[in-house]
C-alpha cells in the first residue's frame, strides 16, 4: 500500500512539473493573422471564440455558431458588410492542450494582451472598421480579459458579447460589453456546485466509456449542463439592443 501511495504522489508530482515547464505551443491563427495582414473591405469584423478548449470550428460549433449567424444578419440589415474571424485559443495537440490549460489557470493573461496589442495595431491603421469580439463561456472570459486591454483611443470601435462567462470571472462593467447570462439561471454563471460536478462526473463517465470502445470522440462532446446552452432566438432582443446603441 506505501508503494502504491508513493507512486501516486510521484506521479502527480511528476505531472506539476510537467505542467508548470512544458514549452508553450500556441496555434497559429493563420486567417486570423491574414485578415489583420490584409485588411477586408467588410465593416465589421466579428471574432468568434468558441467555448471550451477554444478550437471548435466554426461549422461545428452548434452552439454558438447561430449566434454568430445571428449578429451577421442583424449587422447586415442596418448596411453594414462583416466578415467573421476565428480565433483559436488551443492548439489541437497533446502539448498544445497543457499550453491551453496553463492559459485558462492564468485567465489568458497572455494570448487577451497579444491579442489586444493586434487589436490597438489595426484599428490605429484601419479606423474606420468595427470589431466585435463574440465569445461563449471560456471564450466570453477570454473576450472580457482582451477588452480589459483596449487601449481608450479606439474603444469606441471594439465590442464585446460575451455569452455564458462562468461565475469565476469578474465580469467588465464596460458600456462597450454585453453579458448574456440567460437571466442567470445558468448554473456555471451562478456557480451551482453540485449541477457542475453531477456534469463532470455524468461526462467523464460517458467519454471513458466511448473511448473502450474505440469511439473517436473528443471529451466536449460528453457534456451537457441545462441552461447553459443559450440560443439565437432567446439572445437576439439582448444583442440586437445593444448593438443597435453601438453601431447605428
């Protein structure tokens, strides 16, 4: 029994360090740097930041892609022309998932001030276009930590809408941000902790058992938090409100 608890420790001993001295593996965001490279003709450049890991594209994100859609569309109608940018917090790799894990233990204190930094560079350089950073869950903590770091001379030009921010981030008050959090009944908005582990205990369990049986499957699929999941017709009056005061 002594060995066996020795090597336990060992082991997550071992996994610290591993963790703490890993090398950073960023991803690359070849469109992002591409459209900030070459700047469209579009009015508005909406990014989109998916939620979990921060690598889901767009056409699979079922969750937040209407979303997405949706503020195309509204933009659309008042004239203006957008484009959407994804922005890839994760590199979809076994050392890009520990650099991803270390930048959402550090609330992307990192990649939100590079990001924020291309930002201010743009915009200096294209002050006419509009950005509006759309981010669900980890991307809405994400969205809130680049806002923080807009610089005042181009405030007016970048948006956030941040859809489903867990209950540990300190959510901006900034005119410039709108929270989405179904009216609070969002379980991870409000901390409910025993919905949580019930639902990291329910996926885990579902994603083990997936994986025996040799399912090519990634862990996100597996779980499912009532009221967390927020869609475009239940969002809409919040969101076209707000953009409605920020943009016409």
């Amino acid at each position: 029994m002594g060995k066996i608890k020795y090597l336990i420790y060992s082991l997550v001993l071992l996994g610290g360090v591993f963790f703490l001295f890993s090398p950073e593996v960023l991803p690359g965001n070849s469109q992002f740097k591409e459209v900030f490279n070459s700047p469209p003709k579009n009015d508005v450049i909406v990014i989109f930041n998916s939620g979990g890991w921060g690598n889901t594209p767009l056409k699979e994100a079922k969750d937040f892609a209407p979303i997405i859609q949706g503020i195309q569309d509204t933009v659309s109608q008042w004239g203006y022309s957008s484009i959407v940018v994804p922005y890839e917090r994760t590199e979809n790799s076994f050392l890009g998932k520990v650099s991803g894990a270390k930048e959402t233990f550090h609330l992307f204190k990192n990649q939100a001030e590079d990001f924020s930094r291309d930002i201010n560079d743009f915009l200096k350089k294209n002050p006419g276009k509009k950005i509006i950073i759309a981010g669900l869950c980890n991307g809405g903590i994400f969205a809130n930590r680049v806002m923080e770091n807009i610089s005042s001379g181009i405030k007016n030009q970048v948006y956030a809408i941040e859809v489903g921010v867990p209950f540990w981030e300190e959510t901006s008050s900034s005119d410039n941000i709108l929270i989405v959090n179904d009216k609070e009944e969002d379980p991870l908005f409000r901390g409910e902790a025993k919905i949580l582990f019930s639902t990291l205990f329910k996926g885990m369990s579902r994603w083990s058992l997936a994986k025996i049986s040799g399912e090519s499957v990634s862990l996100a699929q597996f779980f499912y938090m009532p009221g967390h999941q927020y869609s475009w017709s239940e969002v809409q009056p919040e969101v076209v409100s707000f953009l409605e005061r920020k943009l016409r």
